[in-house]
C-alpha cells in the first residue's frame, strides 16, 4: 500500500476552500472521498483534522491517505485540438494588457466567450495560446455576450482568478459601456432598478423585467451626445451582473440598443446605413490588480460601431470626457430612506414645540422661577378669593 501523500499548499492556492484545492489538482479525488478522510481524521492540514469547506494559506501542509482505486465509467475525458497557427496568432492580436497576472483582450463581436451547443470557436477555446511559459492555463473571470463586443479580463494564475473572483463578486470592479441606443431618453443621468428573471417559454436564452420573482438589477446610463430624436449614444455602468442586463433594462425604458433586435425587435435597428450589428462595447475595465495598484485599460471600438458614430455626427473625443467617478443617481432604496429620516426629523422637531409650547422662557440671572402657563403674569389683575376665605372689613352701615 502507497504512503500516505503531502502536499505543500503554493501561493497560487493560498485562502481557497480544501475542497477547491482537490478539484484543481486532484480532480480524480471525488468530493465523497475527500468528506469521508475528514470524518475519519484521515485529512490534515498543518498535522490537524480539517473539514472540505475550510480555507487553507500558503505554505500549509496537506496530508491524505493514497487514492482508491476506482473504475472508470463512461468516456474519457475529451481533449482539446491543438490550435492552428492563425488560431495562436489571432488570440495574440487580441492582447490588449498583458502582466504576470492578467490579460485583458479586445473581443471582437461574433465571437462567443464560452462554448455550448453548436459553439465551436469561442475566447475560452483559444487561451491555450496564451499560456506561455506558466504552469497553468489561463482562465475566464466574466463573460460578454457573443455579440458584445470590448475589454474582458483574464487571469493567469489560479490566485489571480481567485482574486478577480472576490472582486467581481464585491461589485468593486468597474465596467463601462458604450451603446448606440435608439431615441434619446428624457433623463440624461439615470439609473434604471428592475428585476430581471429568465422568460418562460425560452429555455433560458431570454431574460425579461419581472416585478415579482425577478433578481434586482441597477443599471446607469449617462447621455453623450444625440442626434436629434433619433439615437443616442450613451455610457452604460452596470452595478449587478445579471444576464443581458443593459440590453434588457435598454429596451425596458423605450431605447434598445441599435442592432439588439432580440430585445429591441424590428424597432432596434436604424436606417441610413447604420450596421445591423449590435451596437453595445464594453469601453473600459478598471478593477484592483492583486499585486497592488490597478488594471485600468480601454478597448477600441470595432469598425461598425466606430463607422455608425461617424455616420451620426459624434465625436469619439465626447466619450472619453466622461469622468468614471462621478457619483451615480441615488437609488430608489437610498431615497426611500433619505425621505423616512427627513419625516422622522420633522415630527421630533414638531413634538419639541408642542412640549416647549407651554413654556415661558427663563429669566435673568437672580430673577424669580420661570412661570408657567398657568402663573399669574405682570400686570394682570389678582384673582377673586374662593367663597368660605377670609372677608374683608364690613361696610359701613350695616
């Protein structure tokens, strides 16, 4: 029988759960395997008993009985092809930031970032060009849809991914879009707070504004530039990551983005030689880098969208002008809970006077006790004694 195995945890691994730590380099470890060593003392981290849910730090030992032998069912594993050459060379070209952490490419639209169902090219199939001389292969951390076009992060190594990961979970990384919508709105700086769920009927592939079982959703828009009534080319913030949110949320207040005919319908596209492409890129990505500092890059635009801004009249220079920082609207709950703290201040103040309402302000120093509502005042005449008191001398007479 094997000894039992030791691991020493690498830096790339450091603060993920055990159970995470089996699935990236043990991946033929079951979960059940990995439970049933840590309710018989099996599993140890640092010489103590550890359960799959804990975190495990750089530099901590694991030890583990031998695997089990286990029959395999069903087919192998499938392996990726290798890339062609056009294929590496074309992966590279769409490097726009590179670092020992992260990547940061220029998706083109058209092409998915995952694969599925007859999706045979996609960004996640082309990284094995981008694993240079590092151990493990690059990986996704967010998606755009197929037709989005724009900046997508991606990390190097197993502790950047885990990294980006919290990040993007902590809603501190920011994204910018750039839309071409159709009209122009009425609010030139709003944030639009509706509930998106899938659509029935869809298998999923259409999301859709539901008040009641939706999952909240924030997005902002900024105006621009506009030409006349009838687009507009706006800046998109979305502070929830729900599927197709801008489109939805877009097309939810009466502006589709130009080209989105899933959401839009035959309103969403324009004529005068405006591309029927969609017209939605992801312009900026700025989000913590965990060496320190910042990763803040900017995509070009592709040339149909680049094409129908000219075409308008816009200026790519507007854009840019746009300060990322700004403070957005306030939300609707922030509001909500401005105006409750407003009428709580009202009423105290209110029941203050109706207390203080009876009461004569204090004297001087030296002088009498303040009187009260109910105290005889200067210049008032004294009050007539109750019958039964003391009389006066009697008339004269009697």
């Amino acid at each position: 029988m094997s000894e039992i195995r030791t691991f020493i945890v690498a830096p790339d691994d450091d603060d993920i759960r055990l159970d995470r730590w089996f699935k990236r380099h043990l991946p033929d470890t079951s979960f059940t395997t990995v439970a049933k060593w840590a309710r018989t003392g099996q599993l140890r981290v640092d010489g103590a008993r550890a359960a799959p849910g804990d975190r495990i730090a750089a530099g901590q030992t694991l030890r583990f009985p031998p695997p089990e032998p286990v029959a395999v069912a069903g087919k192998p594993k499938r392996e990726r092809p290798p890339l062609t050459e056009d294929e590496i060379a074309f992966a590279r070209e769409l490097v726009i930031h590179q670092d020992p952490q992260a990547f940061v490419l220029n998706k083109p639209p058209g092409l998915a970032t995952q694969g599925g169902t007859k999706t045979h090219q996609h960004v996640d199939g082309l990284l094995d060009a981008l694993q240079f001389d590092n151990e493990g292969r690059p990986k996704l951390v967010h998606r755009l849809d197929k037709d989005t076009s724009g900046a997508l992060l991606v990390a190097r190594t197993a502790r950047a991914a885990a990294f980006f990961a919290k990040t993007f979970s902590g809603r501190t990384a920011k994204k910018v879009y750039w839309a071409l919508v159709v009209g122009v709105p009425s609010i030139e700086d709003g944030m639009i707070e509706l509930p998106i769920a899938k659509q029935p009927g869809t298998g999923g592939e259409k999301m859709h504004v539901d008040e009641a079982e939706g999952q909240p959703a924030r997005s902002r828009y900024r105006v621009i530039e506009r030409a006349g009534n009838r687009a507009a080319w706006v800046e998109l913030q979305p502070f929830t990551g729900r599927t197709h949110q801008l489109r939805v949320h877009m097309a939810a207040i009466g502006h589709p983005i130009v080209g989105d005919g899933k959401y839009g319908g035959p309103e969403a596209f324009l004529s005068g030689g405006i591309s029927r492409k969609m017209h939605l890129h992801s312009r900026r990505i700025s989000v913590d880098h965990p060496d320190g500092g910042k990763i803040d890059v900017e995509a070009e635009l592709p040339t149909h969208f680049a094409e129908s801004l000219a075409s308008l009249g816009f200026d790519q220079m507007a854009g840019n002008m746009m300060p990322l920082d700004e403070p957005a609207p306030p939300t609707k709950h922030a509001q909500k809970a401005k105006a409750k703290a407003h009428a709580k201040s009202v009423r105290r103040e209110r029941k203050g006077e109706r207390r203080n309402r009876g009461t004569v302000a204090e004297p001087r120093k030296g002088g009498s006790r303040p009187k009260t509502a109910g105290s005889r005042t200067a210049g008032a005449k004294p009050a007539r004694p109750k019958s039964g008191g003391p009389k006066g001398p009697p008339r004269k007479g009697r």
